[in-house]
C-alpha cells in the first residue's frame, strides 16, 4: 500500500511538473477573431449566408466553446484564416448531428465537408475522437472559411483550426498522456481483479469494473474505433464515464454504508439496477446525458464527504485513504468547473489523473478493509479453536471425574436400595429414603453438569433406536410418583389413543426431557394436581410431530427457569447462575436435546393441557418433536372385546382426572360415565339398579373428600339394591394403599397406583372382568404354577459377577440375592476367564475397568475360547460407570452383548434378567 501511495505522489507531481512546461509551449496559441449567426429558422444556405443581408449579421464570438441552440436552428461559425499552410479543422464534440464545412475563396465555392452523426463514418473524411477536415489555405487574400453545426439537442463544441504540424504535435502529446491514463486504470483494474478472485471479495471485483469503464472511457478520447457505434450517436465515453461512477457508487455504498442501511448485496444491486435505468434513459434521451452526468459526478463525493463527517461526528472509525479518495474526487470536478476542460488542454489531463488518485485511493481503502477482516477471521478462528479445545478439555476431565464418582455413587444408592427392602423403623425408613433421595438428585447433577460439558464440546449425540413410546410416558409417570408421595399433588397421564406404540429416536434422551420437565413441575406447585398429556399432530409434512404437554396448577415458572428453558444461546456467564437456581440446568439441557432433536418448546400461562381440563391457573410447557412411529402388527385382540359396550362409572373428585379416565374408556367403546363424590356415585349406582340397566364396571378414587373411596366400596357391598357382580377397582396413591384384606372385605377387586397408564387399566379391567366370569380355584392354580416355574427358572439361573470393588460386588450381590438368583463373584478378568471355562454361567456382569485384566481383554478371550471349542456364546454384559457412546462402542466390539452403567438399578436388573431368562427358555425350546 505504500508502495502504491508513493506511486500516485510521483505520478501526480511528474504529471504537474510536465504540464508546466506544456501549458508555456502552448501560451498564445489560443487564435480569436471568431465569428457567429445563428439561423433560427435552420433554413438558410450558404448563399443566402454570403448576401448582404446576412453577411453582416455575424457578431464576433469569445472563442471556444461555441453552443448550439438545438432544434431546427442551426449556427453558423466563420473561422479566421491566417497565413498560406495546410490546416486541420476540429470539431471535438463527437455527437453533433449534422456539420457542413465551405471554404470559398472570393466568394466561389472551393470545397465542402459534411459530417456529423446522422452521416455514416466511412464518409467522415478523417479519423478523429470527434471531427476533423483537412483545410488548404491558400495566398489569396479574400478566403472564408464557414461552419454549419445544427443538433436536435442544445449541445456545447470546441473549434480549432491548426496546422498539422500543431496537431500532430498536440495529438501526439495528447496520446501519449492518455495512453499513461488508460495503462494506470488498467492495472488497477488487474490489480483490483486478482484481489476479488483470489479473496472472493465482491467489492474489489466491482472496484475493478469501474476502473475498467473508466479506462474504456479514456481509451474513447484516444481512438475514433469505439464512435462506431452508430446508436450511441458520439456519446460513447461519456455513457462509459457514467457506467464507471454507477458501479463505484455501489462499490463506496458497501466499504461504508449510508447510516440505517446494510451495504449488502442487495443494496449493491438495486444501486446498479438504478444505474442501469439512468443509462438507458440517457440513450433513449440525449439531451439528458450532460446533466446527468455533471450530477453524478458531484453528487457522489459529495455523498461520502457527507457520510465521513457524520461518522467522524460520531467518532468512528474511517479510513484516511477513503477521505483522501473522496477529496480527490472532489477536487478534480471544482478543478473542471474552475477552469473547463478545453480539448486537448492539460486541464483535462490533470482532471483524469485527479479521478485515477481517487480511484487507487478507494482501492487501497478496500485492501486494509480485506486485511482488517482476514485478521479479524483468523483471530475467530483461533478462538474457536482454543474454546473447542478447552471445551474438549474439559468434557474429558469431568466424563473421568464422573466415572470416578460413579463407583461410590453405585454403593451409595445400591446399598440404600437394599436397606429399604428390610424391616425399618418410620425413622431408619425416613433417614434411609434421605439417603437414597440425596444420593439420586447428586448424580443427576453429575449427569447434567457432564451433558452441559458434551454439549458445548459438540460431543453429544443422538441415537436411533426402536421403543415403546407408552411404555416410556407409563415409565416416567411411575418414577415421579415416588417423589410426589409425600406431597399433596395429583399426578395424571394421558396418551392419546392416535398415538401409536413404536416410534424411533432417542428413548433416552427423551425420558431425560419428561422427567426434567415433570421434576419443574412439581418445584412450581405446592399442591393440585400436575398432567403429562401425550398427543399426535399432522401437519402439512408427511412426518407426523409429537407433542407433549406437561401442565401444573401452581404459581408459575420464574424469569430464570424461563430463561433457561426458551433461551437459545449458550449460558456462558450465566452458567454460575443456572447452577445456582434448583433445576435451571436440566430445563437448559432439556431445551437442547429438543432442539437436537429437531424439535421446539414454549410456555404457555393457564392453558389446559386437555380441552375441558380443569386447571386454569399454572403453567403449560409444550414440546414438539418431529417423530417417525413405526406401525406394529395388528394383532387379534379377542380379549378386549370384552369390554365393548360395558357401562364403567368413574368416581373421582379431580375434574381432569375424571376428562382423562373418560376419554380413555370412551376409546375402548365402553359406555363411560363420571361422578364427582361418593353420594353422587352411590346415586347413580342406585338409580341404574332401579332401572335394570346396573353398572358393570366401578373404577374410584381412594382420596375423597366426604366419602373415601374404601367407604363408598363398603356401601355399595352393603347395598342389596345394587347388584354384587359390579368390579370394583380402586385408584389410590402410593402412601394411601390399603392391605389386601381391608381391600377384599370391602368388595374391591384390584387396587392401583396412580398415575395409572391407560394400557395398566385396560389390563387390569379385561383381566378383572374375565377372573369374576372364571372359577377362582382354576386361576390360583394358574398362578401357582406360574410362580413355581419362574421360581424353578430363576433358581436354576447361575450368573458370574467379575468386579474389582468389593462393595460394587455386595450391592450386586445382594439385589441378586433379592431377585432370588444364584450368583459366584470373582475379582479380576483373569479369575473372569478361567471361571467361565470351568464351569457353566447362564450370564457374566463384567466390570470394564479391573486390575491385572480388564473386562475388555477377558471377553474377548472367552469369545475366543467359545468359537475353538465351538460353544454357544455366553450372554456378557458390560458394568461400567463410563455413559459415553464411544465406550458402549468398544464394548460391542469386544464381543459384550449389552451394557450396563453404574450405579445399577435394581429395576433395571430385573428387566435384564427376565429378558436373558426367556432368552434360555426360547433356545431349550428348539432344541
């Protein structure tokens, strides 16, 4: 760039010095003795010109330039002839309609010229920018030389008439000045090309455009070769001039855009498509083109001296090149006003290479500006950079410290698991439960402060997988339960029945949503009642969205839990707040996943989960999440029709309890109908038995105010108007519970805890209803041969449990204890190996990280030995407090058929067990 500055100085100072010297040669060579007549009527000939009524109407002329009046009038130019020599009449404006040239010599005719832009240019007898005529002048003293100039338009001319030697040697100066002119905006243009293609910067490219135009303009004023155009009548260079400072408007408007503008492409092109429309009218209206021009020119650097004040006003930051560019496009316009632009004249030079410094300017600001912005890119990137690697830094750290944690952690609560299972005090009971509660909520912390890690790092994945979407929502509803049992609040479900039962996605990540969501919930009610609706949603895509609505009746979510939830930007510094606030950092985790999940969340105040619902007051939080159900078998269900068209009261004191129990029945084509409060159901009972249409089904709330539900059982029991075959199924919550017989003495069949899912109640009412129409010694028998199979099964079950930690080893060892299975532990991958050829394991749990040999390696050699000996494999499941996918993926690799993450749940175990036990069972079976 200072290269470039030193350049424009040099070249600026060569220019004045030259010129200089120049403008000595060419004093006193300006001739006088002009003289005009214009013929308004445009009528008149040239022998009417030489009569004397004309001839003395000619008034002498202050020289160049002379105007033409336009329209029909034409004027008339007498040029002074001096000595004997040959000349060459000029005309420098190229866009003169029509030109006539006579030289008489005592008053006879000796030649005549015509030219002009209406005749073809083959007939102009030289090439010239504008016109030129050869003039022999002779000895005679009596010769005229006169001009006949007649436009459509008012338009302004130059006339010299000089000896060819004077011309070549202005032509050749002028030339050669040009020449220089046209080369300096060529290699900008070059210079501003190569910067836009290899930059991708479109104002360089633009930039290059202009000064390309601007070089063909010049270019204009040195050849005749681009007047030929014939439709442009002359007005080439002036249409390019005009095309150059379009296209460098729209190049300044995008370096520093008008305040409460962009300067994006868009701008850029409307400037253009502007341009465009001012060109076109200046070809389709010539006498405009002047103005236009003269407008343009001072109109633009006006604009950005403007716009530079402003900003400097306001103390920004301005480039000092763009102000010298804009004061040297100023300067060369005050420059053509002040002294004209004469045809040949140093004057026009100097103007020229005034635009080209401003020009060279302007392209230096843009080069710091692609600096400023390339440095600033890099420094970016070398930002992200460091942020992803700390960020990596730090998701590694905290994923070891949480499989560090994990391993206490899993003694903690596996052991505190166990302990609830044995007879307590209500004391030990509560210190225990304590224990357990805290130990959860610590590593759901864990888990939420690794996943906030992940998430930043980009570590975190989805995964694909097939579920049971009912059996996830039915899943949710029952572990919240446990910590609602103490609270006075109503937990309800409800699936729609369109909503199918097998879907694809992420199960886990979905469950870590509902609950985060349910557990926001209950922090915001104190007591009422909170409802988790599921529901199906087809829009105009074929992929169907789930929605999910979890409503509450409490006092609302704060600004920063809102927050937390709807905010789309990383936490940053309010991360140390989110912490600080109880389930903020879960609602953020949770609005990520749904947004990974190509989902959306929002908060709705009061809105009823339900259409009829009865809450009005609390909070709505709605999810919807695009999701791809998978359409299962339809299967004969001979069963259920047992419950079409079965008349079913439900009792219960909670309105959307009541709306969600009846939409379900009324999807199973039961008759369903709702009662608020036991009188009102005893009521109806009586009244039904009177009209011989009694109810079949009974489903009541245990927790009633008035009547419990246990007490309107033993009414109805009590009652001989009602009839003894109604099935009575009791709804009660966890604490609420009572024992069998209590429940049996009151004529109550079933109890359940609620939440209730709609498939449990279905069941449990086809299964109710088909034992009251069977013998009841055939179905104890049933069941007590079912039992004594599964006792059989599990009895003769063997695991293997390979754990370096001896207290991970007795939590196992106990929940299997519980489970009522046979187990042999061992302490190493090695003991591992050398157990599971000696003996015979129906399941191997094999912790991944263990002394001498890990679990890894020691499956891999059991695989080995299995395929040599040609063995059925050994179901091996991986016992790992690492959750991340990559770990899950070397444990697929080494030959482990499932994965297991610490701490261990002894539901989960179960269902583990049950699965590999009917596993066994199916392979005996073909055998």
């Amino acid at each position: 760039m200072k290269q470039t500055l030193r350049l424009l100085c040099a070249s600026l100072v060569g220019l004045c010095l030259l010129m200089d010297n120049l403008w000595a040669q060419d004093a006193g060579s300006a001739h006088s003795g002009y003289q005009t007549f214009v013929d308004t009527s445009g009528q008149l000939a040239l022998n009417d010109i030489l009569s004397n009524r004309y001839a003395n109407l000619f008034v002498p002329s202050t020289g160049s330039p002379f105007k033409l009046p336009g329209g029909t009038a034409a004027l008339w130019v007498q040029v002074p002839l001096q000595h004997q020599d040959t000349y060459l009449l000029e005309l420098h404006n190229p866009s003169i309609a029509r030109i006539h040239v006579y030289l008489l010599r005592n008053d006879v005719l000796r030649a005549a010229y015509t030219g002009g832009t209406t005749n073809a240019r083959a007939t102009v007898p030289l090439p010239h920018e504008g016109f030129a005529f050869p003039i022999n002048v002779q000895a005679s003293p009596e010769q005229k030389l006169l001009v006949r100039l007649q436009n459509d338009y008012p338009v302004s001319t130059h006339i010299s008439l000089v000896t060819l030697s004077e011309a070549t040697r202005i032509h050749t100066r002028h030339q050669a000045l040009q020449g220089m002119l046209v080369g300096l905006l060529l290699g900008l243009a070059l210079n501003c090309l190569l910067q836009g293609s290899l930059r991708n910067d479109p104002l360089h490219l633009l930039m290059a455009i202009s000064a390309l135009l601007f070089g063909l303009s010049s270019l204009s004023g040195v050849g005749w070769a681009l007047h030929n155009l014939e439709f442009l009548q002359g007005r080439t260079g002036a249409l390019l001039h005009l095309s150059g400072l379009v296209v460098l408007a729209a190049t300044l408007h995008g370096l520093y855009p008008i305040p409460g503008t962009a300067g994006d492409r868009s701008e850029r092109i409307a400037i253009l498509l502007v341009g465009a429309l001012i060109l076109l009218l200046s070809i389709a209206l010539p006498g405009l083109l002047e103005q236009t021009l003269s407008i343009v020119r001072i109109g633009l650097p006006l604009t950005m001296a403007l716009l530079s004040a402003v900003m400097l006003w306001r103390r920004e930051h301005i480039d000092r090149l763009f102000l010298c560019g804009t004061l040297l496009l100023i300067g060369s316009w005050l420059l053509e006003q002040a002294l004209g632009v004469p045809p040949h004249d140093l004057t026009r030079h100097l103007v020229d290479f005034l635009l080209w410094g401003a020009l060279a300017c302007y392209s230096a600001s843009l080069y710091r500006r692609l600096q400023r912005n390339m440095i600033k890119r890099v420094r970016q990137r070398h930002e992200e950079a460091a942020l992803l690697a700390q960020r990596n830094a730090r998701a590694e750290f905290l994923a070891r410290i949480s499989h560090e944690v994990r391993t206490p952690m899993n003694g903690v609560l596996g052991m505190s698991e166990l302990l609830l299972n044995t007879a307590l005090s209500s004391k030990q009971r509560d210190y225990v439960q304590t224990i357990h509660g805290s130990g959860t909520e610590l590593l759901s912390l864990i888990n939420d402060i690794l996943d906030i890690s992940r998430l930043e790092s980009g570590q975190l994945t989805l995964d694909n997988l097939r579920f049971d979407l009912h059996a996830l929502i039915n899943d949710c509803l029952e572990n919240h339960r446990n910590r609602l049992a103490s609270q006075p609040i109503e937990l309800i479900g409800f699936i729609h029945p369109d909503v199918p039962q097998l879907m694809e996605g992420d199960p886990a990540r979905l469950r870590q949503v509902i609950m985060s969501l349910l557990n926001s919930a209950t922090l915001n009610t104190a007591d009422g009642e909170i409802l988790l609706a599921v529901g199906l949603e087809r829009q105009a895509s074929d992929l169907p969205v789930l929605r999910l609505a979890i409503q509450d009746s409490g006092h609302g979510m704060s600004a920063d839990a809102r927050s937390s939830l709807l905010d789309i930007a990383a936490p940053g510094e309010r991360l140390l707040r989110i912490l600080e606030g109880q389930g903020q950092l879960s609602l953020y985790i949770s609005q990520q996943l749904i947004r990974m999940m190509g989902g959306q969340v929002g908060i709705k105040e009061g809105a009823g989960g339900l259409p009829g619902g009865a809450a009005a007051a609390g909070t709505t939080v709605w999810v919807s999440i695009p999701a791809r159900f998978i359409d299962s078998p339809v299967e004969a269900d001979q069963q259920g029709r047992c419950l079409v068209d079965r008349s079913i009261l439900i009792v219960d004191d909670n309105a959307t309890s009541r709306k969600v129990l009846q939409q379900q029945a009324s999807a199973w084509q039961m008759a369903p109908r709702t009662a608020s409060s036991g009188r009102e159901a005893l009521a109806i009972l009586r009244a039904q038995a009177n009209l011989d249409s009694p109810f079949d089904i009974l489903v009541v709330d245990q927790s009633m105010p008035g009547m419990t539900g246990l007490e309107l059982a033993s009414k109805i029991k009590d009652d001989p108007i009602i009839s003894n075959d109604l099935l009575v199924v009791m709804l009660t919550g966890v604490n609420q519970l009572p024992s069998r017989i209590v429940a049996r003495n009151a004529g109550i069949h079933r109890v359940l805890n609620k939440p209730v899912s709609g498939h449990t109640l279905r069941a449990t009412l086809i299964d109710g209803w088909l034992q009251c129409r069977e013998q009841a010694t055939a179905a104890l028998r049933r069941e007590a041969q079912q039992a004594s199979e599964q006792r059989s099964e599990q009895a003769d079950f063997m695991v293997l449990v390979a754990e370096d930690n001896a207290v991970s080893t007795r939590v196992i060892q106990g929940m299997l204890s519980k489970l009522k299975v046979a187990c042999e532990a061992v302490e190493n991958g090695r003991e591992a190996v050398q157990a599971v050829t000696q003996n015979r394991y129906d399941l191997v749990l094999m912790d991944c990280e263990m002394q001498e040999m890990d679990g890894f390696t020691a499956t891999e050699q059991i695989r080995q030995w299995e395929q040599q000996h040609a063995l059925s494999p050994i179901p091996i499941i991986a016992l790992t407090a690492h959750i991340l996918p990559e770990h899950r993926e070397r444990a697929r690799r080494s030959g482990m058929n499932g994965h297991m993450a610490k701490p261990i749940d002894l539901a989960q175990l179960k269902a583990l067990l049950d699965h590999w036990m009917a596993q066994r069972t199916t392979r005996s079976k073909d055998r």
